[in-house]
C-alpha cells in the first residue's frame, strides 16, 4: 500500500470513530432520561426505558455533532 492509500484509510477510521465515540456519549447522556417512577419491583428497573427511542435520538445528536467536527476538520480549524 502506498502512503497516499494508508492517509486516506487512517483518515476514514478517524471519521468513523469519531462518530461512534460521538454516538455512544450521546446515548449515556439519554439514557437517565425520562425514566419516571414504573420500576420492577422485583428487580428495580424502569419498565418502560424507551431505549429504541433514545437511539434514534442519539443518532441524530450525534450526527449534527459530527457534521461539526467534519467541518471544523475541512476548514482548517482542527487536524489529524
């Protein structure tokens, strides 16, 4: 592989785990809310925690944050 080749790679991974990392503190932000008094009282968790909810939301989150550190990466503002 050329030098070009592994940059371009090294470049994607960094995107990509950019938006995992972005993704996944985003959902630990949500996941506390909403949660409300219904809890098992066997075992003490909420009934109802909406987790597909909260994914989709912390998707989206995420993403517009992204977007940020994309820009701010093509602009100049930040570098590898």
């Amino acid at each position: 592989m050329s030098d070009a080749a592994i940059g371009n790679f090294i470049h994607y991974v960094v995107l990509f785990s950019a938006y995992a990392v972005l993704w996944f503190l985003c959902l630990f932000c949500l996941l506390p809310v909403g949660l409300g008094a219904e809890r098992d009282p066997d075992s003490g968790a909420p009934l109802n925690p909406m987790l597909g909810k909260k994914a989709l939301i912390a998707s989206i989150v995420a993403a517009i944050l992204w977007i940020g550190f994309y820009t701010a990466l093509r602009m100049g503002w930040m570098a590898l």
